[in-house]
C-alpha cells in the first residue's frame, strides 16, 4: 500500500519492560491502516495492544523500530503527531462535576480555541453525538452511554484525523453499547481513522473493517473479518437429529453428498459438516433426508465466528480481561 494512503504506519517496533518475562511488549509490531478505516486491534493478556496504542499515540518511547501516524513520525514529530489525533481512554475524562457543555468547552479552551470557537464547536459536537438536551446538566447525570459519547466529543474538539480508542465500552450495558458502537462508526464515515482495542469480538465484528490480532508482541493474521473466519475452514453444515439411528443414517448420506470430515456430537445427536456450495449443499442434503423419511430437529448454515479464530489463532479463551497498563 502507498504510504499516502496510510493513516498508521509502524515497522519492527520492539518495547521491552525490565523484569518482564520474554514475549512480553511488543517483538517487531508490525501495521498498516488505511486512512478512513476502522481496524481492531485484538489479543491476549499481555498481547501488547495498550503498548502499541501508547507508542502510536506518543505516550510512550519504543525501543527499535519506526512507526508514522497521519504521516509524521511518532518519534521525531510527535508534536505534530499529537495535533492530528484524538485518544479515548477505557475510563471517561469528563468532569463529572461541569455540565456537557462546560466539560466540551473546557476541552476546546485547552486546545487553543477562543471562548468563542469552544462554544461553537460544543454546540455543533453536542449536536453531533444526541447530548444536546443534556448539554446543561451535569456529566455525573449521565448514563453510561452518554459519558462515553461524550469523551468521545471531547476527542474531537480538533477533528482529528486518526482516533486511538481503547475499550470504548467496557462495562457497559447492551443499550449503552450500541450508543457508543454507532457513535464510532458515525465517526469512521465522516472520515476519521479508528483504531479500536476492545475485549468483545462481538464488537470488533460489528465495527471493524480489518482486524489484526496480536499474539506476543506480534501480528500473526489481519484482515476482514469474514477473511478471519474463512480462514480456519470456512462454511460448515450443521444437523441435530432426534435420535442415534437417525444421526446414523444422516452421516451416511453427509459423506455421499457433503464431505467425509464431519464432526460428529454424540450426545447431542449433533453433525457438523464443512461445505463449499452453501445453498447447493443445503438443498441436496435436505432432499436426502426428506427421501430417506428423516427430519432433522434443526438444519443450518454457518460460518465460525470471530470467538472461533480467536481461539484458533492465539490459544486464548477469551480477548482479555483487566489488561495491565504495560500490555
């Protein structure tokens, strides 16, 4: 990809914390991500997601390597890199005792706006994120949902043109979730680049268009998300019979008709079946058994989901859980 192109760039970047164990940090992190796009960035405890938010955003030196954000090097330039992005916390920086407007204004103060400027810029961002109703009360009024839009409107008082967030939604509930996950992607098609960490694949899924996940300090696979998931085997036809002698006979016609790498659940009268022709093979299979008089409780299509090449890709259970600060 040309680097006009690239909003984030980093090569063999290396950061090592002393008296950590090896494989700790980051061992030659290696990114691309394209201006204007979204891309998760997934791992482990200890992957290194928070190091390598902190480096690309200037908190922190590395130890080898090069990295560029919005076409200045987070190392030589980073002054420069700090007036072109925005970073979200995975706790809100508001002021719980100011009022929306206030905390909004209060930010553009900060960052060189005139009085004037700073109250048209909160109006307009207020607007910008559903807040303007609760822009006169008092941030510690708000919702969950509403905090996180609002740290959100507080990182783009300068509209920046890459935003670092880290766990936008950690702890959250569903509703709050879906207020933050659409205020992100409104972001992403008004232009801005997002990189996202996040401990919920569900949401990676929904706003990502590429992850990369991290294992050890490196990259060991990116791409879409439906590229993930076909990447550890694709479609798979899935069955649940009523009985043994049912799950017997079904298995005999998903090797004449499917394949003969089924994955077969006993207990649960369950057969698994990877497929290449969806809808063909959903049909021919269903006519077979219609033929043979044997009605699944439940026949369906799927593919792995991101959970799965997780798993697959990084030996873990699950993303991560209270990362420590040096991850």
């Amino acid at each position: 990809m040309n680097n006009t192109e690239l909003a984030i760039a980093a090569y063999g970047v290396r950061k090592q914390y002393k008296g950590n164990a090896d494989g700790a940090g980051l061992n030659g992190f290696n990114l691309e991500v394209r201006k204007g796009a979204v891309r998760g960035l997934l791992g482990p405890n200890g992957a290194g997601k928070t190091t390598a938010v902190k480096i690309l955003s200037t908190l922190l030196g590395m130890d080898a390597g090069e990295a560029t954000v919005a076409g200045f090097n987070v190392t030589t330039q980073a002054h420069l890199v700090r007036e072109k992005i925005g970073l979200v916390g995975q706790y809100a920086a508001v002021d719980e005792v100011l009022t929306g407007r206030q905390n909004l204004e209060l930010f553009g103060r900060l960052n060189h706006l005139s009085a004037k400027e700073a109250r048209k810029r909160a109006d307009e961002l207020l607007e910008r994120f559903g807040l303007t109703q609760a822009g006169n009360t008092p941030a510690d009024k708000y919702s969950g949902g509403m905090r996180r839009r609002l740290d959100l409107a507080a990182s783009l008082i300068v509209s920046p043109s890459v935003l670092f967030v880290d766990e936008p939604t950690t702890g959250l509930d569903p509703l709050a979730r879906k207020e933050v996950w659409e205020a992100i992607r409104s972001l992403a098609d008004a232009g801005t680049t997002v990189l996202l960490t996040t401990q919920y694949l569900e949401e990676a899924d929904r706003l990502a268009d590429e992850i990369s996940m991290l294992k050890a300090g490196v990259i060991v696979a990116e791409g879409t998300p439906e590229q993930l998931k076909s990447a550890i085997g694709g479609d798979r036809l899935e069955i649940v019979l009523d009985s043994e002698a049912d799950t017997k006979l079904a298995i005999t016609i998903l090797r004449q008709i499917a394949s003969a790498n089924l994955s077969v659940d006993e207990p649960e009268n369950r057969i698994s079946a990877p497929v290449s022709d969806r809808t063909g093979a959903l049909m021919k299979v269903a006519a077979a058994l219609m033929e043979a008089r044997v009605e699944p409780k439940d026949i369906s299509l799927r593919r792995p989901t991101l959970d799965e090449v997780f798993i697959h890709l990084t030996g873990a259970t699950a993303p991560y859980q209270n990362e420590e600060a040096n991850s």
